[in-house]
C-alpha cells in the first residue's frame, strides 16, 4: 500500500475535527486551536484540554499538513503559523499537529 500524500492526511485530519466537534457538541463560536508539537508539548496539551485530535507526521511534511489543515478550517485560528517558518530549517523535534479547544479546559 502506498504512503497516503499530505493532502489526504489533511482531508482525514479534518473530517476526525469535524467528527470530534461534533461529538462533544462545540457551538458555532468554538473552534479548534492548531499547533505543531513535540512529544513533551503534546502531553502538555493533552493534560490541559480535552478533546484534543492530533496527528503524528515527519518534521519535514509538519508544516506542509499544517498549513493544508488551516485553509481547510475557517474556524482554526493559531499563533503557531507566524513562529514555524519552514524557509528557515525543518525542527527536528516537532512530530505532532494537534488541535485543542482553548475553551475547554480539561
């Protein structure tokens, strides 16, 4: 079986979004906060707010997933995008894109 392309881990990453906000019934001011995050950081989140949907990539396809998720979420607004410039360096630590709602504190 060949390796999905990003565009369909990004079409699968927001419809599990879709999916997940619908089940916990998010209103239609909530919305789903994105970041890239290494290990440490992603149990951060996780022990913070819940639900949290992530999904594990190579650091050097992050931030192609991330900007692909972005424009397909409206709602999805995140400070992450301004900090991780790929034209820089790929961060070899980075290994997750994951979304959380600020709004619901675990």
């Amino acid at each position: 079986m060949a390796p999905k392309s990003v565009e369909a881990k990004a079409r699968e990453y927001v419809y599990d979004l879709d999916n997940c906000a619908s089940e916990y019934g998010f209103k239609n001011d909530e919305g789903w906060e994105l970041s890239l995050a290494t290990d440490k950081e992603k149990i951060a989140i996780e022990k913070k707010y819940y639900p949290t949907v992530s999904a594990k990539d190579m650091p050097e396809t992050l931030s192609e997933l991330f900007r692909l998720v972005k424009a397909k979420l409206v709602a999805a607004k995140s400070a992450m995008e301004g900090r991780f410039d790929t034209s820089n360096h790929v961060n070899n630590d980075l290994q997750y894109l994951i979304a959380y709602n600020p709004k619901r504190p675990r």
